[in-house]
C-alpha cells in the first residue's frame, strides 16, 4: 500500500451495488488505484498443492478471485482462485500494517487481489499462504450470483458465461478440454504433411453446402456479400494451387434455427487430400476422433446421454438403401412412389419431393437416431451430393460418407468432383431445385468453375463438426454447452 491508509468507514449494508461503489469512491479519495496493473506472479494455485513439499516455507506470490471470506478477530481466512483452482490465504494483523489488515476486511467476494507471503499449512492442516502483502487488482463492481454458489439455470449460464466459468470449475475444465481435442486434432494433421490455412470468411458466391446464408453489405466496395456457410471450394482452389494436403479449422454461419444440435454460427474443421478418395477419408476420419478423444478422456471409451461408445477403428459402414424399408424401390422409384413408401414408413416428406431427398428423410428419421456406435453411412444418391464424385459401379450413388456417432453426424467426405463440365451440370440442376423453393440448394460459383478448369488432381474432402464432436468427449447434451458464446434469443 506504500505507506498510504485507507478510509475507516464501512459503506452501510443494504443496497449491495450501492454499498460497492461506495467502496471504490472511498478507495480512490484515498489514493488507491482499485483497478491496479501489472502483477509478477510466480506460481499458481494447484501448483502450490502439488508441489507443497518442495515450496513449503518459501515466499510465493500468486493472483486471482476471492471466492470466499471468512473474518475471525485478528485473523481472517480467504479463498483465491486462479485458473488452476483455489488455495486459502491466511491473514494476521501481527503479519501485516494495522491500516493493510484492516483494508483486507474491506474487500467483497469476486475482488481480484495480488497476494505474496510463505507457503505453510495451518493448524487444521489447510495448505494456505501466510500473506505478508496484497494489493487490490480490480474491485468487482457487482456481487458474483446467488453468494457464488453457482449458476443454476442453464440460459443464465449460457447468457453470462464468463460468470459460469467462474462460479463451475467444471465448465473451465470442459473448455479446457475442447482446447486439446482441437490441439490433438491438428497435430495429427500436421504430422500427416497437411498444411493449415486461412480462407475468406466473406463470400461472393455462398456456395459448398445445403444451407441459407447471413448476407451483409461491404461500403466502400458497394458489394453484396455472405458470410461463408462452407470451407470447401476455397480449399479446393487451393488443390488446383498445388497445396496437395490442406486443412482449416474455422467458424462458419448458416441461417438456420437452434436446437440441441444446431447453432448458427459453428466451428468446421475442412481437409483436403490430393491423389486420395473417400475411403483414404474414412481413416482420416478415425485417426482424427482417436487422437481427440484420446486427448480428452484418455482413451477411446466415452458416454455420451448415457450411451456408452468405443470410437476404436474400424467403424462398420451402413448402405443408406440397405438402412431403410424398401431402400432401393424409394431411390428407384418416381417421386409419387417415394414419397408414398416414406408415407407409409411414417415418415411425412412434401408432395413431389424427389427420391434422393426422399430416401434421405428416412434415413435422418428411421436410421440416423438409432446409429449410437461409431459407423459410416454411405451410398448417397448424386442429386443430394451435388459436389461428389459418381461410384463407378453405380453412377445413381456418389462416393461418400457421413460420419455418425450418438445419432449426431459428425462429418461428411466424399472423393471429391474434379470434372468442370459435371460440376457445371451439377450446379445447373441445384438451380432448377432453387426454383422449385429449396432454399438451400447450392449456388453455382463461376469462379470455382474456372478454378477446376485449370485442372484439380483427385482428392478426397473430409469435413467435421467440432461442436458436435465436443459435445461426444465431453457428454455435454447440447450444443450450446460447448460453444462459450452461443447464440440466444435477446431477453425481455
């Protein structure tokens, strides 16, 4: 405190905002800056547990969050918590100036303070730091809820989440292990040759999957523009580049609604092989959750809603016509008798839905739910993979597959489409189902088109969901349980 007292009033009780700022005036009229600066910390909290044999007795200095306060007399007990946990401090008014025992009393719970002193236990055991100096790094404005005894609500939590991770380790904790999965996750990229890259965010043309995109405006350019709903086709451009092994890790905007499983802004991780097909995709697709979850949990045993799954490879592949009633009559048929065979499967499509969409509503209604282990749906039809290359032994099917695990599809690959004229084609019929209403089908890119003319060598395409796939690691029900900032209705 060089030297310097503080006031000897306490703010009167009862209006808890009030009685705060209160304090801070008091603070500054008596010079003392409650919102301090830098502060050399040594060690932190569940370091100084961990390693209490070798510290004890030495002089540590450590910052972070009052969480709890506990005044007896002339001593006077604290919990301080970092990012690593939580230690108790331990305050004498023999240790420490009359005025700076007496300005510790003044502090409230969410207060950040600097503390330095003797790592010791106390008499009951409690491995604490002796303080023998503190300062006050910033003066919490507004109480932590409910005393600090943690946010129960769930759109609370997720509304002021910055306060979720303080008052529920477990959140931090969950975060921290998004952050490894998303680690391990690239080191396993990295260590295959794959090269990370950066792609526009704004797009001209949104294109590269089934889905409605935000627009916005650039000013100085006077140009309508979206926010990417996909990574692909800019990294494709890069397969055309020579770059033969590219990934991005990258959020993406789709304008659709919110659910469990569903927010409008996601992180996608997109690679691309040169030279390698869907098949090549499904082992880069099992290396990759391996090594995530590995780094998360341990091994590749997790539970998820209760479900317990071993994501080990190989996981088993399932033929979408072989999935569902009559598969091969529903894709073969005309769009009357699909919908009808779907009708009668209790599965409600639109009149005149065609029999890809068709077969693929069933398989997201009767099939995808039950598929809880690992496996690879595959045998999708050509008009529902509009970027996919035909399977040579069918050309009604493309060469592709949907990663579903817990009844969530966690990614989707195929050998991707090099042929400039198909591709052309491919987009013209996606024009004529925009027409028809679908509002989500894809936009043809003229300059991707280009790009593919200049030649782009076989390759496979791998995307992932992030979210989902940290939803499944951490056991987390909802999307917005792993994402820090999701998006929500305003309130009032």
């Amino acid at each position: 405190w060089g030297g310097r007292g503080v006031g000897t009033e306490i703010p009167p009780e009862g209006d808890e905002l009030a009685a705060r700022r209160a304090k801070l005036a008091d603070w500054r009229q008596l010079g003392v800056d409650p919102f301090g600066g830098r502060f050399e910390v040594s060690h932190r909290a569940q370091e100084l547990a961990d390693r209490f044999d070798e510290l004890q007795g030495q002089d540590v200095r450590l910052a972070g969050r009052i969480m709890a306060l506990r005044r007896q007399g002339r001593v006077s007990f604290a919990d301080v918590q970092d990012r690593s946990g939580r230690i108790q401090l331990f305050v004498r008014a023999t240790a420490l100036d009359e005025r700076v025992y007496g300005a510790f009393g003044r502090l409230d719970l969410g207060d950040i303070v600097g503390v330095w002193g003797r790592l010791m236990r106390t008499r009951v055991g409690e491995i604490s730091v002796d303080v023998g100096g503190w300062t006050l790094l910033s003066k919490a404005m507004r109480p932590l809820p409910d005393k600090w005894h943690g946010l129960r609500d769930a759109d609370a939590r997720q509304r002021r989440r910055y306060l979720d991770l303080v008052a529920n380790p477990g959140v931090r904790d969950l975060f921290v292990r998004r952050s490894l999965m998303l680690r391990a996750m690239r080191a396993h990229l990295d260590g295959r040759g794959f090269l990370e890259v950066e792609t526009p965010v704004l797009h001209a043309v949104a294109s590269g999957a089934a889905a409605r995109p935000f627009a916005t405006h650039h000013n100085a350019l006077d140009l309508d523009l979206h926010l990417r709903i996909a990574l692909e086709l800019h990294l494709k451009r890069l397969l055309v580049g020579g770059m033969e092994r590219v990934y991005e890790i990258g959020r993406v905007f789709r304008n659709e609604g919110i659910s469990t499983r569903h927010n409008p802004e996601f992180t996608m991780l997109e690679a691309y092989q040169a030279y390698a097909d869907y098949q090549d995709m499904m082992d880069l697709t099992e290396g990759l959750v391996v090594a995530a979850a590995v780094a998360v949990a341990g091994d590749t045993h997790v539970t998820w809603q209760g479900h317990p799954l071993d994501l080990a490879p190989p996981w088993p592949r399932l033929s979408m016509v072989d999935a569902v009633p009559r598969g091969l009559d529903v894709l073969g048929g005309t769009s009357r008798e699909a919908c009808q065979l779907a009708h009668e499967a209790g599965v409600d499509v639109a009149a005149g839905t065609s029999p890809a969409h068709v077969l693929e509503a069933m398989v997201e209604s009767l099939v995808q739910p039950g598929l809880i282990q690992p496996t690879f749906l595959v045998g999708h039809p050509v008009d529902i993979s509009p970027l996919a290359r035909r399977r040579r032994d069918d050309p009604r099917l493309v060469e592709r597959f949907e990663a579903i695990v817990g009844g969530l599809e966690l990614a989707n690959a195929f050998s991707e489409l090099n042929d400039p004229d198909e591709q052309r084609a491919r987009f013209a019929q996606q024009a004529q189902e925009r027409e028809r209403g679908d509002e989500e089908a894809q936009v043809l890119d003229e300059d991707f088109l280009r790009a593919l003319e200049h030649g782009m060598p076989p390759a496979g395409g791998l995307g992932v969901g992030m979210d989902r796939l940290a939803m499944i690691l951490t056991g987390s029900p909802s999307i917005r349980d792993v994402v820090l900032f999701p998006l929500l209705r305003p309130e009032g």
